[in-house]
C-alpha cells in the first residue's frame, strides 16, 4: 500500500505535488515530535488541540513518570495507517483540484484545498460565498422557480440634444433567427434601472431635444430627452424577472413596481439581455421569448427601454448574487482551447468575457469573435424591431468587456484581488501574445514580445514594484512600447464592435461604459489604470483616444465614477493614494472637448437630501460658462429600502430637480 501510494504520488503534476508538501512536512515534524502529532492525527486531522480530542486519545497515554511527567504515543502500526489514510485522501484532493483546472475553468489558487473547491462549485450554482466561509443563498434561491428579479436602477436625464433620432433599420436586417434556451433553474435577467427625463438649462430650443419621444407626465406634454442608464450587475426578486429558460416570471411584481415608477413621472428603464441566456445552447440559436414578454409589459406602462448587450458573465464580481455563464457551447469551446479567455501572468484563466485576441480569429465555430456580437445584435434588432419603430428602444449600450465596461479584467476577485491592489496585465493567451509579437518585431525589438516581469502581483502596490514605482520600467523605452499596444488592442476592440453595433441599430444611439480606476491616481504611474488598460500616467492623457474613437462612432460615453464629493465623505482613499473626482473631471473633460455625449451613474446608494444634492450638482453644471452637462444620470438602486416612507418623498424630490422642476424646501 504504502510503494502503491508513493507511486501515486510521484505521478501528479507541479500543483498536485504543492498540495502534498504540507503532508511532508508534517511527517518530518511527527518524527521529531511524535507525542504531539501522534495524537492528534489520530482520526486523520491534524493540529487539533480541542479538549474532547485529547480525551479520546487518552487510552494511548503512559502513566505517569517518577519524576512527575507523562509521555503521549500510540502503537506504530496505527500510526502508519494513520499516514496512509492522510497521503490517500490529499492525493485524491489533489487530484480533483487538477481535473477542475484543467477541464472546468475553476479559477483554484495552487495550494487549494477541499473547501476551495466546494466554495467553486457553490458559486457556480448561484449561491453567495463570502471570504470568511459564510454561506448562503442566493436571492435567486428565495423562490422555487428560482426567479430574480433586477435591481433597479433610477435614471435621470438633464439633456437631449445629442441623441439622435431614429431611422428605419437597413433592409438587410430583416432575417428572423429563433431558439431554445437553457433549461438550468437559476434566475437570470433582470430590468435594472429606471429613466428619468429632464429639461436642460441650456436647451435654447425644442428643436434641440430629441424629436421622436414625447410623452405624457401629470397631463402635460414633456419632451422626453435622452436618458440615463444604470449599471449594476445585482439582482433583487422584486421587480420583473426572466429565468435561464428567456420566460418572464413573476409579472405581478413587475407590473407593481413599473406602476411606482411610472407615478413619480419616470421615462424608462434598462434591461440587461445576456449572451448567456439568449444564445445558450448553439451557435446562432437565439431565444427571445421572455425578452419580448418584458418588453411588451414595460411598453404598456408607456415606458421606454435602454437595452445592454451583454456579452459577459454574471457571477464572481462584488455584488453580483448570481450566475449567469457565457453561453454553454462557448464554454465547450474554452474547454479545449482556454486561450479564448483573457490569461494573466501565472496562466490563470478568466472566463468572465472572451479576450479580444480572437476579434478575428475564428476559433467559435468558425466564427470570429466580432462576427458572434454582431450576429448577436442583429438578431435583436430584427426580433425587436417594433420597439425600435415605436421609440420604446431608446438606447443601446454594448458591453465591451468584464461587468459590461470597457477595460481589461485586471482585478478579478476571484482570483484574490482585493483593493486597493494594483491588479495585474491580461495579455498572456496565445492570440494577444502573438499580437504582442508582431508589434515587437514591427518595432524591430523581437526581445520586447514579453509582458512586464517586475510589475507585481494582484494585491501589490506601485512603489513595491520596479515597473510602477517612480522613474520605473513603465517611463522606459520597453514600457512605453509595452503600454502603447496593450492599450491600443483596447481601443481597437471597441473600435471594431461599436462599427458593428452602429451598423445594427442604425439610427438608435448606441453607448459604451467606461469605470473609473481611481485608486493610485495620484502616483506617477497610475498603475491601477495601467493594468487596466487606460495609458494614463501623470505625463500622459490615456481617455483622449477613447473618446475620440467612441466620437467616430457618434456613441455616448456612460461613465460610472461621478459623484466624488459623495464617495469621498464615505470612504477614505487617502492609503491608496485615489483621487475619484480629479479622475471624474479628466475623463468628462476628454469627452467634452469633442463634444461627446455624457451620461453617468451613482457607485454609492443615497436616500439622504445632502447625496441628492450632490448627485444634482455633479449632473446639472449650471455655473459652466461653456454649458457643459451630463446628459443623462443614472440612480442606483430601485428597491424596498428607497420606496419606504421618507425615502420615497425624497427620491421624488430628486426627481422633480432632476425635471428642473421647482420643489418646497421641507425638513427631511
């Protein structure tokens, strides 16, 4: 048994035998200590020192010497099979934990152990894991069909001369795919956030608003202009749901809260249509069903709709409380080829979203990458194309990357991250690897085709690093070629799927979503935007290129980030050296000197007067000599706790300012 165990032993791979060193270890120390460890690893555990455990082991104890003392052990054939039966089940362990890595994309730290492993397999089916062990279920799990609802998101508009009006869609967009949808139990979907419109102080006109949506609040024709979307990937059982199958479930919720919404004079709201919902199962086999019954209840509520096209994972981010995968036969694919994921330095995979290095490789059943969003958006826009026609679908916002946004997925808390950590490069799969290495080679430095080895890990801190700190690698000849392609392979994906998505919702306005990276802002480096592909140390504007693309395309920047002075009197960002607001105004300032479309979102929740009024002063600017706005605003979140009593009065007040309406001072 024991030539039989070591023979398995010497089998496993690097990580398998890290598992097993503790177990070496811990024989060296019961040979040296063997009173200690003989006792406690007596059932098979180690390092117990409970009272109980002590006492059943009392029947291997000697009485006591002349001088007083007493000496624990046991026989050395029960000692043995003790060793045995510890080496049988880490070698099992171990290799489960290989299995899961190789063939399940389980995102497993090297020396995992079993409760790694159940805490993996309890997310993915939808409960919620805290770091301390705590467990629960989901708000999926509240109900039997497993529905949830979306979180709702409030928005508020403060201007609409930028979006443009709507157009009957091309000819060519008249085909009619269909489909079956998975048949998993976890609720999926949810209508996130609400819109509100508002009148700005610098419309001069009312040719300057938006010409095809009017509609009608408290008996009086409003102008309806663009509006706001939330972001938020949370889902709550409480306003309108559709499951993993694409069915609406719990329509009676959702008919109430659209009814709350809409008596506070509310324009819309925005729902989030998941890849991984629509098109589960098979290539091009599409599943609308619960989506149009959605629809067709929001547009009876005479709401209007801002749709996400979201092309990432739901699950494993702060906040999310389910999961919701990529489509199943992507997964399949990632099986056999983990290189269509986003890969970091230690070759760790993150399927959250597919890497941009396959925009054009055809590595999804013959299709490239691009080619599958497009395909995508085109088939939801000829499925939906009476909403179009009618103005119920008023925006649409195309998720880039991980969350929806468009960066990197640099700081991934599954794989440890933890603010305010720096985050590390994604650049390690073999197709941007082999972009990197034509950039290199074109540059005429072959030996530069490598990403950074000195740039930390996850949870490092700029100056501990030699490629962060100041007068680092990343001011170097290697580091400003490094950092000009990794952030140009982010400009050129988002280039190459908004010319898509313009080109499949002609005439709608279309809209991309940018985070703000704060922390370290105020270093030289800025290493957090750094890894999160935003080249944007102190010498050098990293949004300017951004906004520039997204002008190109005549998108909307949606950016999430805006309310400083609210999130400064909540938390200190003075450790991680983060300056939210100064990066707010720089990249609003990169948007507006091209005259780009900006709406934005709340990142705290606020019921208060004093959060409200900030949220009116960062959204109306009504001191800009120049007459710069945020067109639109989106309020996080809808739900019990904001439509309570008090609450609710000053919600609807902040609503009604958000109008340019003129409202009662009243003590809150």
């Amino acid at each position: 048994m024991a030539s039989e165990m070591q023979r398995y032993d010497t089998n496993e791979d690097d990580e398998e035998m890290d598992v097993k060193e503790e177990d070496d270890e811990d024989d060296d120390d019961e040979d040296k200590n063997g009173t200690f460890n003989a006792m406690a690893g007596f059932d098979g555990a180690h390092g117990s020192s409970s009272s109980n455990r002590f006492q059943h082991h009392q029947q291997y104890q000697e009485p006591p010497t002349p001088q007083g003392g007493s000496r624990r052990c046991r026989p050395l054939e029960e000692k043995e099979r003790t060793k045995l039966r510890e080496r049988q089940r880490r070698a099992i362990t171990a290799k489960i934990l290989a299995g899961l890595r190789r063939h399940g994309n389980y995102n497993l730290r090297v020396r995992a152990d079993i409760n790694d492993v159940i805490a993996a397999l309890a997310r993915e089916a939808g409960w919620v894991v805290l770091p301390d062990g705590t467990t629960f279920p989901s708000k999926s799990h509240s109900q039997v069909t497993g529905a949830t609802g979306g979180t709702p998101t409030t928005m508020v508009t403060s201007s609409s001369s930028h979006i443009p009006t709507q157009h009957t869609p091309p000819a060519s967009l008249k085909g009619t795919p269909s489909g079956f949808q998975n048949t998993a139990d976890h609720s999926a979907c949810q209508v996130k956030s609400v819109f509100i419109p508002t009148s700005s102080p610098y419309d001069s006109s009312s040719t300057a608003r938006s010409q095809t949506s009017a509609m009608v609040a408290d008996g009086q024709d409003t102008q309806n202009d663009p509006f706001l979307v939330g972001s938020g990937d949370s889902l709550d059982k409480q306003l309108g749901v559709i499951n993993m199958k694409s069915e609406l479930v719990d329509a009676d919720g959702l008919v109430k809260q659209l009814r709350v919404l809409k008596s506070i004079n509310v324009d819309g709201v925005m729902v989030d249509c998941w890849w991984g919902i629509v098109e589960a199962n098979a290539p091009q086999d599409y599943n609308w069903n619960g989506y149009k019954r959605l629809f067709q209840v929001v547009r009876e509520h005479k709401l209007k709709i801002k749709v996400v096209m979201s092309f990432h994972e739901c699950g494993g981010n702060i906040g999310d409380d389910v999961c919701i995968p990529l489509p199943h036969w992507v997964s399949e694919i990632g099986r056999s080829n983990p290189d269509i994921y986003f890969t970091d330095r230690a070759g760790r995979r993150n399927p959250e979203c597919l890497s941009w290095g396959i925009d054009k490789e055809r590595v999804l059943k013959g299709r490239t990458a691009v080619e599958v969003y497009f395909d995508y958006m085109r088939s939801f826009r000829v499925e939906f194309d009476e909403f179009f026609e009618d103005g119920i679908i008023s925006m649409v916002e195309v998720g880039l990357g991980p969350c929806g946004e468009l960066r990197y997925p640099s700081n991934p808390v599954k794989h440890g991250w933890r603010y305010p950590g720096v985050g590390e490069f994604q650049c390690y799969d073999q197709y941007l690897l082999k972009s990197l290495r034509k950039a290199a080679e074109a540059r005429g430095h072959s030996f530069w085709a490598r990403g950074p080895d000195n740039a930390g890990s996850y949870n490092s801190q700029p100056q501990e690093t030699g490629f962060f700190c100041d007068g680092g690698d990343y001011d170097g000849y290697y580091g400003r070629f490094f950092l000009n392609w990794y952030s140009q392979v982010l400009v050129d994906h988002a280039d190459r799927v908004l010319s898509l998505a313009k080109l499949a919702f002609d005439g709608t306005c279309i809209a991309a979503k940018l985070s703000g990276i704060h922390w370290w802002y105020k270093t030289s480096s800025h290493a957090a935007e750094l890894t999160a592909g935003f080249y944007n140390p102190s010498n050098r504007d990293g949004y300017v290129a951004i906004a520039a693309m997204l002008k190109k395309h005549g998108a909307a920047l949606n950016f999430k980030c805006a309310e400083m002075s609210m999130l400064e009197q909540a938390v200190d960002f003075s450790e991680a050296l983060g300056d939210p607001e100064g990066l707010a105004w720089q990249v609003l300032n990169a948007a507006w000197d091209v005259s780009l479309p900006v709406c934005s979102e709340n990142a705290l929740l606020c019921h208060d007067r004093g959060g409200y009024n900030c949220l009116l002063e960062k959204a109306k600017l009504l001191n800009d000599p120049d007459g710069k706005h945020i067109f639109a605003f989106t309020y996080l979140r809808l739900g019990p706790l904001l439509i309570d009593g008090q609450n609710f009065m000053e919600f609807e007040r902040f609503v009604k300012r958000m109008h340019g309406e003129a409202v009662l001072e009243f003590q809150s």
